[in-house]
C-alpha cells in the first residue's frame, strides 16, 4: 500500500449526515501512526504580531495536547488499523483509515 506521507485534509461523511474534515498528519517518529486532528474549511491563524498576551498555538503544542486532536490511527505490517481515540464512530474510522492506506486525496482519486 501506498501509505499517506504529508499532511492532507480528508473529507468523510458524517455517520449523522453532512461532511466533517479531519486534518491527518504522519507522526514524526512512526511511519504507521496517524494523528488526526479537527480541521476548518477556511481555518486561520492568529499572526504573532496581533496575538493577546497568553496565547498558544495549537501547532507548538505536543499533539495530544492540542485542543483540536482527535486521537490516532495505528497500523501493522500486514496493515490491520485500530484508532486510538473517542470522537469518531467505526464507519468514520474506516473511511480515514481507506484515505491514509491509499496515500490521501490522490489515492483516492485514482
């Protein structure tokens, strides 16, 4: 398989109905652990000249920690996954797992 290998965007469907994008991103130190992370269509960032007094950015925290993580995906060798986490539900974490197994957006679409 062809394993995602940057950060990209994955688009599922909502097992409520509706859309819901999750950012996924590599783990630095594990090529088959997966972090997932609440992700905005038009997402910002506050730039460090206007940003109040206390303020964190959610990147320079440990991922874990970040208030928009959503656990992880982990896989095998034989590429068997369990997700490590409590927001999304079976059919959710099937369609991410599908994404990062194809290599994300362009997999997908081939």
């Amino acid at each position: 398989m062809n394993y995602l290998n940057e950060n990209e965007i994955a688009k599922i469907t909502a097992d409520g109905g509706g859309e819901n994008y999750v950012s996924v991103r590599p783990a630095n130190d594990d090529p088959l652990v997966f972090n997932l992370f609440n992700s905005f269509p038009g997402y910002f960032y506050i730039r460090e000249e206007v940003r109040p007094a206390g303020y964190i950015n959610p990147d320079d925290l440990p991922d874990n920690e970040s208030p928009y993580y959503q656990g992880r995906i982990l896989f095998d060798e034989d590429e068997n996954w369990i997700y490590d986490g409590n927001t999304f539900t079976p059919g959710e974490q099937e369609q991410l797992a599908v994404f990062i197994l194809k290599g994300g957006i362009r997999g997908l679409e081939a």
